[in-house]
C-alpha cells in the first residue's frame, strides 16, 4: 500500500505563523497555487480511496486533488488548540501564561484548555493506521496538516513522540509512506514549492 500524505495549502492564518487547529480557516492564492501543483504531480496516479480531514482547508484541497468520492475523518483532523485557537505564539504569551508554561514543560500530554493534547490526538491517529493497515488498497490519498503528518511519522517510526521535531512538513507538502509485509516506512518527502517551480 502507497499513502500519499498531502499537507494542505496555505492559508492566511499559516502565512501569519498562528496556531492553526479547529479554526476553519481559507486557503490563500497561494495556497490554492500549492495544491495545484500537488495536483499536476499525481495526475498519472489511480487512488483506490481519498481520505481527507474535515477541516475546510484540507477538504477544499481534497476537492481540487480527487476525482472521486471523498471520505471525511475526523481522526485526520488537526489538533484542536483550544484557548491558543488561531493566536500567535507572542498572543499566547500575553494572553494565557500560566497554561503557556504548562503547555512547555510537558507539551505531549498536557491538553490545552479547550482543547486537546498531544497524546489524545495520536491516539486516534494510531487507531486511524492501524484500520488502514487492514485496507485492501493499492495507493490511497490523505489531505490532512502538518501536526497529523508528523504524528504518522512517530507511528511509522516507532511510536516515540519526541522524533515529532525531527521533521518539517510544509504547505502543499507531499510525503509518501508505504506499507509492505506488515512494515510502514517512509519513501519520500517532496517539496514541490520549494523546487524552484513557481
């Protein structure tokens, strides 16, 4: 099995570095620009499913990327920052300090008022690939975030939650993971608006 992880293009809150979960916010110009691109790149490829988050910036991309039905998961969704909902690093800051240190002495387990933690979101995220194991597909296409993106990579490499870091997944982003006797590896993160072809 081939999954073709898709982050989602930009949109005004991401250009603006907030923190971006259940906000239901719109993919910019560029954004839009991001996934069609993703599109041109995996236009030879037949997905026996399309799976996206329900989040609107996901959906909206899954609609420009798929030709066919689209299901809509919530396991895919984006950590929802509850109180830090689409603030700014410096918002939070001036806004909630006591739960922003909270949040930074233990940022897997500690569930922002509102919201949710780490942990709880890559719970579902395992119980979302582990019945996609059981899927009888050849490639599949995923159009979630960035957060959920790096939470299959802990899953695929082990279940340890502080390689989370270890990777960058940008807008438009396209990482490809397989799955072959029983074993999830990484084959592939493409960049496409950071090659130079815009």
């Amino acid at each position: 099995m081939n999954l073709y992880l898709i982050r989602h293009g930009q949109t005004e809150s991401n250009s603006q570095g907030r923190y971006l979960g259940s906000f239901d916010d719109e993919l910019s110009l560029q954004g839009v620009n991001e996934i069609k691109k993703v599109r041109e790149y995996i236009k030879t490829i037949h997905f026996d499913k399309v799976f996206s988050s329900e989040r609107k910036r996901a959906l909206d991309c899954a609609k420009i990327l798929a030709d066919k039905e689209i299901i809509c998961e919530y396991r895919l969704n984006e950590r929802d920052f509850g109180i830090f909902e689409n603030k700014t690093y410096s918002e939070i800051c001036d806004k909630h300090p006591l739960e922003k240190k909270a949040w930074e002495e233990n940022w897997i387990d500690y569930r922002i008022p509102e919201g949710e933690s780490v942990s709880e979101v890559y719970n579902r995220v395992v119980e979302f690939m582990r019945e996609l194991e059981k899927e009888n597909c050849e490639n599949c296409l995923i159009v979630t975030h960035g957060g959920i993106i790096r939470l299959i990579y802990c899953y695929i490499l082990g279940g340890d939650l502080n390689i989370f870091w270890k990777f960058a997944s940008e807008n438009g982003s396209i990482s490809i993971v397989k799955f072959q006797y029983d074993n999830w590896f990484i084959d592939s993160i493409i960049q496409l608006n950071s090659m130079g072809s815009e």
